[in-house]
C-alpha cells in the first residue's frame, strides 16, 4: 500500500495501520516465545531469547536500509515491494508454527470474555481511577 500511495495522507493512513497492527504482533511474538520455551522447560531462557530477537530485529532493519537504498536507484517503489514480498514469505511460514501445548485450561467463551474483560480493566485502571467521580 505504501508503495502506491499517491498522496502524503495515504502514507500517514498506512504508517498508523502499520503501528496499530505492530502491538498485536510483538505481543503475540512474546506469547508464543514464552509458551515454547515453557513446553520444553526452559523458560528461564525467554529474557536471553527476547533480548536475540529484538537484535536480529534491529540489525535486519539496518542491513536492509543499504539494499533499499540502491533499489530506491531503480525505482522508488521498489524498497516498498521488497518490503512487501518479505512479509508475504513471513506470512507463508507461519503457517507452518505450531502452538505449543501448555495450557491446562479447556476454551470457553465466557472464560475468553471475562479475561479479556480483566484484561482491558488492567490496562486502563489508572485512566479510569482519575476518572470517577466522587
């Protein structure tokens, strides 16, 4: 989408699709981390294997900054497309993830509702304790 973007709006359109849908991604990473290191009993491990991902994550940038910058020579949008079509294998390989097994807990709708509920109080407790009227 960036790379066809005729105007600047569409560039901050998508730059804020991007950052939203990020949150539910690093979270998710640090979830199925955490739930393969503990499926193998190694989870005392996950600070040292965020800590590596988190560096592949800003070393790839940096490398792959110089490579969009010559194709940027080529055409504009190629960076973009590139970009793209990394995401796109990214995607085909997770399909092939497994989630591991580690939880004890049978799915059910109201547990779901009721941990999102609890979820959401947690993340917006201080808001709404300045929020309430007395």
């Amino acid at each position: 989408m960036m790379a066809f973007a005729p105007k600047l709006l569409n560039h901050f359109v998508v730059s804020f699709y991007n950052v939203y849908w990020w949150g539910f991604y690093s979270g998710t990473l640090d979830a199925l981390v955490f739930d393969s290191l503990k499926s193998e009993g190694r989870e005392e491990k996950f600070d040292k294997v965020i800590s590596n991902l988190s560096s592949i994550s800003l070393i790839a940038p940096a490398i792959f900054s110089i490579i969009g910058g010559f194709a940027y020579g080529f055409d504009p949008r190629l960076p973009f497309l590139l970009n793209a079509i990394g995401y796109t294998i990214g995607l085909v390989a997770t399909l092939f993830l497994t989630e591991p097994y580690v939880d004890t807990e049978k799915f059910s709708l109201n547990a779901f509702i009721n941990q999102t509920k609890f979820g959401l109080l947690e993340l917006f407790k201080v808001l709404i304790s300045n929020f309430r009227l007395y």
